[in-house]
C-alpha cells in the first residue's frame, strides 16, 4: 500500500482551488427549507455531548432546519441545549445504542431531510449497523445526503442479512465515511502503521470497495471519490486533536451537504473550514486547549472569507425546487 499504481492526479484543497468550486446559495428570499434539513442521529447516556457539538457545527455550516434523534434517557437534555432542534427521544438497548423501532420512528422524516448524520455518540455498534442498514434501505433512491461517523461506520463490519460473507460490503447509493487511521484499521483490520505509511491508497481502494467518499482523517486529510477522484488538505494543528473534534467536522460536512453541496464538495469545504476554525483559535488562544464546542463558532465568517465574499456581499445562487448548483468536478 505504500505506492499507488495509475493514481488520479491529487488536487490540493486550496483557498483558490475551494473558489472555484462554490458553495450552493440560497436566494435572498428564501426560507430555512431551502437552506436544507438536517437530521443528527446518535448520542447515548455516556456521551450525549456528541449530537449537541455536530448539531451546532451542521447550522453554524449553514443548514436552515435541524432535527436531532437520540436515546429517550437523555433527549430533554438535549433539547434545553439546542433550543434550535426538534428532539426525538429513542427506545435505547442495553448497551447504549437504539432498537430497530427507532427506524419506523424516523420514517416520516425520511422524504423530509436533505442530509443525515449517524453516529456520533453512538455505543452498540450491532445495533447501530443494524439502524443503519434499515434507515438507507429506506432513503434508497432518494437524494438525501448521508454521513456515517464514529460507531455507525462499523455498519461495514456489519452486513445486512442475505450478504456474501465472502465479499466486502458495498453501499447501493455513495455515503461519506469520515474514519481516521484507527478506525480505518478496525473497519479494515490492516494494521494502523499500514494505513499511516499509505493513506492515499487505502482511502482510494476503501472509496471504490464501499462505494463511498472516504475523509481519511489527520495532520494531512486524503479525500477519496468511489470513481477514483483523491484530494489533499494539510493544515489545522495540534489542538484539533481534541474529544469532540471530530463531531465537529462531521456536523460541518453534513451542514454543506443538506446546502445542496455533492459529497465530494462537502468532505473538501469541510475538512477545510475544520482545519482554519483550529488555526484561528489557535491565534486567539495557543495552539492546545482550545474546545471542540468553539470550532462552529469560527465556520460562519470562514465561509465568507474562504468564498472571497463580505458579510452582505455573498454570491446569490437562486435555487428553484429540485435544482442543484455547486457540483462540476474539480
């Protein structure tokens, strides 16, 4: 895995590079609908922090309407933490995950979300495969964005009943997976040094066999398309390895997917508004001790800054029903 063999050519994920590849943006007459909906799916009694980080970065990214899934035991808490969400209380397991009902629960969203996150906070990977499997069965055909983060990407651990046990399991429509070489290695079992000393490879052959946008996260980020497009993003700092970090970025990305951005466009736009969020803290406050609920707060001048655009000034892209802006490749 140390060398790539007939590698698409590596786009570096640049100021200029994320200027011409702009955002969709809504009209300056349009509602929250248009902004996208999002759906937060995760959180457990352990860890309830996990969907109120994502939640915050998913509107602080841009996304109009927010709607956060969690166990029953803590959604109130959830609720007076983000007085901006509609919060539905689960049926939980024993170890900390949510029972199948939870998908007949949800179903009357499903036609209603332009994005879904699954999986921060998340405990019982079984049964969060199992919810995962049941939700993109559901949203199949649809044009619902899906990020799957943390414990909900052990769904590829985890095939569906009926599977080839003998054949990787591949998604039917493309899903953003946002592992860092840990868990790239427990979803892969190929040994962490491996996947360190070759993420490039790992995240294009990962992309292909699951048929998914892989976000290969650390100090250098390797985005990888299922047709074998690769982008690189190098910046942030030490102080981005934080707890809750990466909930952050996964709310981001899934913030400028529910906007109308393609996977591909929402990994690169949110693995760079994580790094410079970390950077501008930085400036602020040393490179270490910063918080993970600080990052969203720097994401909404950075996409202004980043577009090239001033508050007041942003480019306005007028969206009518079903269309779509912001997808040419780079």
């Amino acid at each position: 895995m140390n060398a790539i063999h007939n590698a698409p050519a590596m786009h570096d994920v640049t100021t200029d590079m994320l200027r011409a590849w702009p955002l969709p943006m809504p009209g300056e007459d349009s509602d929250k609908e248009a902004r996208g909906h999002v759906l937060v799916l995760g959180g457990s009694r352990e860890m309830p922090g996990a969907v109120i980080l994502a939640a915050t970065a998913a509107l602080r990214a841009g996304a109009g309407k927010l709607t956060i899934a969690t166990g029953a035991s803590v959604a109130q808490l959830v609720a007076l933490a983000m007085p901006e969400a509609r919060v539905i209380g689960l049926a939980e397991t024993e170890a900390g995950g949510f029972q199948r009902e939870a998908i007949a629960r949800l179903d009357p969203l499903a036609d209603r979300v332009s994005a879904v996150l699954i999986g921060p906070g998340m405990q019982d990977e079984a049964a969060a495969a199992a919810l995962v499997h049941g939700l993109l069965e559901r949203l199949q055909g649809s044009d619902t964005a899906v990020v799957l983060d943390a414990c909900a990407m052990g769904t590829l651990l985890h095939a569906p009943p009926g599977w080839d046990p003998d054949k990787c399991y591949r998604f039917e429509q493309p899903v953003i997976v946002t592992p860092h070489c840990g868990e790239m290695a427990h979803l892969t079992g190929i040994a962490k040094p491996e996947i360190v000393s070759g993420p490039d490879a790992r995240a294009l052959a990962s992309a292909a066999e699951w048929n998914a946008v892989v976000a290969l996260k650390g100090a250098r980020t390797v985005i990888a398309s299922p047709n074998g497009e690769l982008w690189q993003h190098e910046g942030g700092n030490a102080g981005l390895g934080v707890s809750g970090s990466g909930d952050t970025l996964a709310g981001i990305i899934t913030g400028l997917a529910a906007r109308g951005a393609t996977l591909e466009q929402a990994a690169c736009w949110g693995v760079a508004l994580h790094a410079r969020a970390g950077e501008r803290l930085a400036e602020r406050m040393g490179i270490l001790g910063y918080l993970a609920r600080e990052i969203p707060n720097e994401i909404p001048a950075l996409l202004e800054s980043v577009a090239g655009t001033q508050a007041g000034d942003a480019r306005t892209i007028r969206l009518t029903p079903g269309e779509t802006v912001g997808r040419e490749s780079v």
